[in-house]
C-alpha cells in the first residue's frame, strides 16, 4: 500500500510542478470575474459588434453614461477594452484578440446544448 502512495505523491508533485504560480492563478480568478458581472458581458458584446463611444453604449444597452462610464473604467483596469481619443470623444474597443476569443469561446460554450 505504501508504494501506491508514493506513486501518487510523485503524480500529485508532477501536477504541482505543471500548475501556473499562485499569483498567476488569483490574475486568471480576477480576470473571469469580469466575465462575471452580466452589465460588463453586455458592454463586451457591444464592443465585439464595433467600437463605441460611453454615450452609444449607454442607449444601446438603456443604461445611464455614468453606469457605462464606470464598467468601463473597470473593464480599462482589468485589460479588457482600451479607449482611444477621437476629437472631444472616446471610442472604446476590446483591447485585444485575445479578449474577442475568451467572448466567442464563452458564447460557443453557454450555447451548445441549445
């Protein structure tokens, strides 16, 4: 019997060696809380349409510009969209290919079985 548990011990530290670090793991945790909020998914899905300004969200989704204004501000910390200055406006967009992945896989996954 001892022999099994050290066969699963040397399985369990090979796993451990093969896991990201902890701080890579609370970044991976942050970042699908993001995901987490249905009001950002939406914004996300605005912005995987086209770019967009607060105010074009905002009447896209019935919300007010400040409550857009604020999940954008999260949504800029966490990486996800990226404003670019255009004259007196911001037009917003996803700040990356990977972020339209993480969105399309999402979709793809919650929609399989319908």
């Amino acid at each position: 019997m001892a022999e099994h548990k050290g066969k699963g011990d040397a399985a369990a530290e090979d796993i451990r060696k093969k896991l990201p670090d902890e701080q890579t793991i609370y970044e991976l945790a942050e970042l699908f809380k993001m995901f987490g909020d249905p009001t950002r998914a939406k914004i996300l899905g605005c912005l995987q349409v086209r770019d967009l300004c607060v105010g074009e969200i905002a009447v896209a989704l019935g919300m007010s510009v400040s409550a857009v204004s604020h999940q954008l501000r999260v949504l800029r910390g966490a990486k996800l969209v990226k404003g670019t200055k255009e004259g007196k406006e911001v037009k917003y967009s996803l700040d990356d290919d990977h972020v339209t992945k993480i969105m399309e896989y999402g979709l793809t996954h919650v929609n399989e079985e319908r």
